[in-house]
C-alpha cells in the first residue's frame, strides 16, 4: 500500500466522521429551530384569539341588549374568537384554532378523541399551564399548542348551571341539552391551536441540504488540494531519490545531485542523500586505487 493511498485513505476516514457529526448536529439545530418557529407561531395564534376574547367581553357584549328573548352569540367570546380565527383559516386553511369542549353549548365545539384526551389531562392537573406536541393529520404534520379553559367567572355560570335558569333565547338556539351543569372553577373544556409544520421543515431541510452539499464541496477541494501538494512536495522528490538510489546501487554514478533550497524535511532529506552520494563515490575511487 503506497503512501499516497494511506494518505488519502486517512483522509477519506476523517472527512467521512466530520461530515457525520457535522450533519448529525446541524439536522437536529436545524429542526429543533424550525419547531421552535412553530411554536412560536401558535403562541402568537393563542394570544391573537385571547386577545379577541377579551374585546368581546370588554366592548362588544356592552352594546348587545340581552333578555329572556334575546341572545346574541355574537357576544359569546368563544363565538367570537372562533368566528375570526375561522374567517383567517379560509387564506390559511391549515392553520386551526378550536375551543373544545366536553359538553359544549354549541355543537360545533365538541371535543373530539383526541382533544378528550387534552381536556382530561387538564381536569387532572388543573395547574398545568400548557401542553403542546405534534400530531399527523390529513395535509401533513402539525404542532399543537392548547391550554385549559377554566370558569373562573361565576357570572358564566347564569347561562350555564340548568336549562331552566339560562336564557331562553339560548335555549331555543342551542336546546336543553349541552353546555350546563357546569362549576365554579372547573376544567370545562381546552383552548387549541393546531400550526402545520410542513413549511418551517422544509425550509430546515432546504437549509440542511445546502449546508451538506456546500460542506462536501469544500471537502473535495481540500482533497484535491492536499492531493496535489502531497504529490509535489512528497511524493515525487521521494520517488526520485528512490529511483536514483536504484540507479546507484547498480553502479549509475551519473544520476545529478538533488537540489537542496529550502529548510523544510525534504531538502533535509536532498542534502544526507547527496552527502551519502558523495561518500560513497569518494569510497569507490579508494577502492579502485
């Protein structure tokens, strides 16, 4: 095995391992960041619709006249704030927001399995802030962020506690049926926000490959580059000395002495094998006297 080919084959071994660790470490920074957007994007989701709660309840429901034959959904928060997040989902459909309830007043806001799921993690600990994870759904991997919704007003709980005591007017929209017998302070349902991710990731991916093709290039370059100069500077001055080595040990004393600029291992190298040249010479003419 030639010296270039160790050379190279030690060379081909550290590139592989940087590439590796290298890739390893940027696809994982590069996603971790790209759910970190995500999920920057569903707080800021979360907060547009609490934000749109409250002007419901500050400045909106002021000016709706209730009564016993007059109810404005318009005035619910939740109505609200899922009407608006609903009209933002016709430009960007994959984007949802959804209050869900275990037993709403409004049929639209029924929990689903796997919202059930968030609604009774939150009814066992009712001090957990918030819960967020990643789910598959029909366009593709979504990042989900939900937190409780919890009756803190007892005033909510005059449209809420039994049918005979809410609204009629409510009654006669949404029936007797859903959205009573709820309690002060009770996990009754969960704020979701579902932010898709298929965009953040492919930009990451996009990212990665770039990065991954642009380091390997600079790879080959550098092996090129080593190439060349391992060939320049070692091994041809090496395969000329070895070969007029040859041409002297046969009795050739016409081969030029090797150049001996340069301070460097090689010129070292050009100067004992000149010096041993001329030895030898110098022991040749002995012996012949």
């Amino acid at each position: 095995m030639g010296l270039r080919l160790k050379f190279n084959l030690v060379l081909l071994v550290v590139f592989t391992l940087g590439l590796a660790v290298t890739g390893y470490v940027s696809y994982d920074l590069l996603h971790r960041n790209a759910r970190d957007e995500v999920l920057r994007n569903a707080g800021v989701m979360m907060e547009a619709a609490l934000s749109m709660r409250g002007y419901t309840v500050k400045q909106i429901r002021p000016l709706l006249p209730y009564g016993p034959e007059t109810f404005h959904p318009q005035g619910v928060p939740a109505y609200s704030a899922t009407e608006i997040m609903n009209s933002l989902r016709a430009k960007y459909p994959d984007y949802f927001y959804k209050e869900a309830a275990l037993n709403p007043t409004n049929p639209r806001n029924k929990a689903v399995e796997w919202e059930t799921d968030l609604v009774n993690a939150f009814r066992t600990s009712p001090d957990r802030g918030e819960i967020s994870g990643v789910r598959d759904t029909p366009t593709g991997r979504s990042l989900y962020l939900a937190r409780p919704f919890q009756i803190k007003d007892k005033a909510c709980l005059a449209c809420h506690t039994t049918a005979a005591e809410a609204p009629p007017a409510m009654v006669k929209i949404y029936g007797p049926n859903n959205g009573f017998g709820w309690k002060h302070n009770e996990v009754i349902g969960a704020q979701i926000v579902s932010v898709p991710m298929s965009l953040p990731i492919a930009n990451a991916n996009r990212a990665f490959y770039t990065f991954m093709a642009s380091l390997s290039a600079v790879f080959v370059v550098l092996f090129i580059i080593l190439n060349v100069m391992m060939s320049a500077l070692i091994v041809r001055p090496v395969t000329r000395m070895s070969k007029a080595a040859d041409e002297i040990s046969t009795g050739n004393m016409e081969i030029p002495e090797f150049s001996e600029k340069g301070g460097d291992e090689m010129a070292l190298l050009a100067k004992s094998f000149n010096r041993m040249r001329r030895s030898l010479e110098k022991a040749i003419e002995l012996i012949e006297k």
